[in-house]
C-alpha cells in the first residue's frame, strides 16, 4: 500500500496557538503589531530564505522535479518501470491579505470538521489528474506490485501507525528510492533534521513555546477568554483548547470498528458546533485582547531565547550554509 513521504519540511516559524487563533484588535497599545516580525524571525529567514509564495512555489516545483528523476533511475536500477510525477499544482499557498478570520470562522469554524471546496478549476484539475504509473502497477501480480511499493517506499510500505495514528521515523535509506532521492534532491535535509544541532534546537524551540503558553500574562488573559466564552455558554480554558476540542471530536466521529464515517446528523450538529465556538473565540480574543497580550509574551521571551543561545543559533546556521553548498 502506498504510503506518504514523511520527510520534515523546510523548517518554518512553529505555529504557536494553531491556525485559528485569530487575530484581535484590541488590547495595550505597547503590543506588536500583527504584521511585525518577531526576534526569531530573522533567523527564520536567515536559514530559509525570505521567499515570497512565488518562489517558494517554484522552489518547491524545483526539489520535486529533482526528486521524480532520481526515483526514476533508482526504480530503474531496482528492475522497475517509473515515469516521473509532476506534482507542480501540489503545494497550497494561502494569501493572508484575503483571509477575513471572522468570515472564516462563521464558515468553517476551526476547519476540522468543514473543508473549504476547491474551486473550479481545482476541481477540474484534480478529476483530470491521471497517476502516469498506474496503468503499469496495475497490470502487476500482487507480488510484482508488493515488490514495487517495497522498492518505491522501503520500510514505509509496510509501516503501521501507532495507537496515536503516527508513523515511525526513518532514515532516508530505510525509505526506498523516493526517500533517497527526496534526501539528495533536497541536499541532505533529512540528515540535517537528525543532527545534534538540529535535535537540540527543536528541543529548545518546543520548551520556549511551552513556556510562551504558560506565561503568567498569558495565563490570566486566557481567564478573561474563558469568562468571556462562559458568557455564550460555552466551556473552554484556552483557544488551543477550543481547537483541541473540535479535532478530537472530529477524529472521534470516524474511529470506529466499521471505518464507516458519521451520520449526517451528527456530523451536521458537530459543524454547527463547531462554527459558533469559532465565531465566539474571535469576538472573546477581541474583547481581552488575547493576540496581544500573546505577542507580547512571545516577543519578550523570544528575545530572551535569542540573547542566551547565539552558540546553538550559529551551530544551526552554519549547519544549514553547509546545506546549500
């Protein structure tokens, strides 16, 4: 069975309290702004580039292309057949001059049980799109194709998931001939997420995110949210709360023994549900402020970061110039 590449993407700025945490207006005046960059984001930029969705764009089409022909040759060496995929139209860039948070959540809530329809022209794109090695793994006895998906993904082919629905981690040696040549197409990536520099980074960066949302500014305006949700009847601590809530449940819906999914009741109660938090979040974060006081904290704390670990932040830069080489 054919399994996803779980390769880790280019590393970006951690998403703090998940997409919706919408942006508020009110609060202190000695806040950032919302399109102020923080102290880590010139790191940030630093090491990724500050590419516009253009030219991450095209630099994604780029790495794909690479990747495709050398899975091509490896599938070749390996006996196999294997027509490179273009997977131009894959990557989604979301434009954030045209997202209204407070329209968003009135449509579909948080996103986890709504799925924004595609478009036209997607739609029309997505029906068209023929897989080019179908018709040759197809024509495939189950041992023949076993072998291909085994020679195509290695270890991921066979992987099962976890009681938390996460697949294991491996190396790009373990992951077939798409693993290898998404590690050498990217220059090495993957290695580089599994160095030590790289492991005592994320480790740092996940306690300086942790010790954001515990902040004891923080901590009290998310009383005042919690106050202000009661207030509509709804039972939340924090917006990462809410959001929680509504991914879990949504999960719930289809975790049965049958596979079968909800009942269009239920799904529907859910979604309305689901919409009216949202729209409740906005209009609390606004009320106290929340994004505010959120940026300020996270402001403060990663100038902090950045002043007490320069060492760690050069290791990883320099670790990353080594990349492009």
């Amino acid at each position: 069975m054919r399994r996803p590449s779980t390769r880790p993407a280019a590393i970006t700025a951690l998403s703090l309290t998940g997409m919706l945490l919408l942006t508020a207006c009110g609060g202190g005046t000695d806040a950032p702004s919302a399109d102020e960059d923080s102290p880590l984001t010139a790191f940030y930029e630093s090491i990724s580039g500050d590419l516009d969705s253009e030219a991450q764009q095209k630099k994604w089409e780029e790495q794909n292309r690479k990747t495709e022909e050398l899975t091509a040759a490896c599938m070749v060496e390996q006996g196999f057949e294997y027509i490179p995929v273009d997977q131009s139209g894959g990557m989604v860039t979301f434009d954030e001059e045209e997202h209204d948070p407070e329209k968003y959540a009135a449509e579909y809530g948080y996103g986890m049980t709504i799925y924004q329809e595609p478009t036209e022209e997607q739609q029309a794109e997505m029906d068209s799109y023929v897989d080019p090695n179908q018709a040759y793994v197809e024509a495939m006895s189950e041992t023949e194709m076993n072998a291909y998906y085994e020679a195509l993904y290695g270890a991921m082919n066979s992987a099962e998931p976890d009681e938390n629905g996460e697949l294991p981690q491996f190396a790009p040696e373990e992951m077939g001939c798409q693993g290898i040549a998404q590690n050498e197409a990217s220059g090495g990536e993957q290695e580089l997420w599994e160095s030590e520099e790289m492991t005592a980074f994320n480790d740092a960066i996940t306690t300086l995110y942790e010790d954001v949302e515990k902040s004891p500014k923080l901590t009290e305006v998310a009383a005042k949210w919690s106050d202000c949700m009661a207030e509509a009847g709804l039972d939340h601590t924090t917006p990462q709360a809410a959001m929680d809530y509504f991914m879990e449940a949504s999960n719930a819906l289809y975790d049965n023994e049958t596979g079968e999914g909800p009942g269009e009741d239920e799904l529907t109660a859910l979604q309305e549900e689901e919409k009216s938090t949202a729209v409740a979040d906005h209009a609390c974060q606004e009320k106290v402020g929340y994004q505010d006081v959120h940026r300020t904290v996270q402001f403060e704390l990663e100038k902090t970061f950045v002043d007490e670990n320069k060492d760690l932040l050069d290791r990883v830069a320099a670790a990353y110039k080594e990349l492009e080489k």
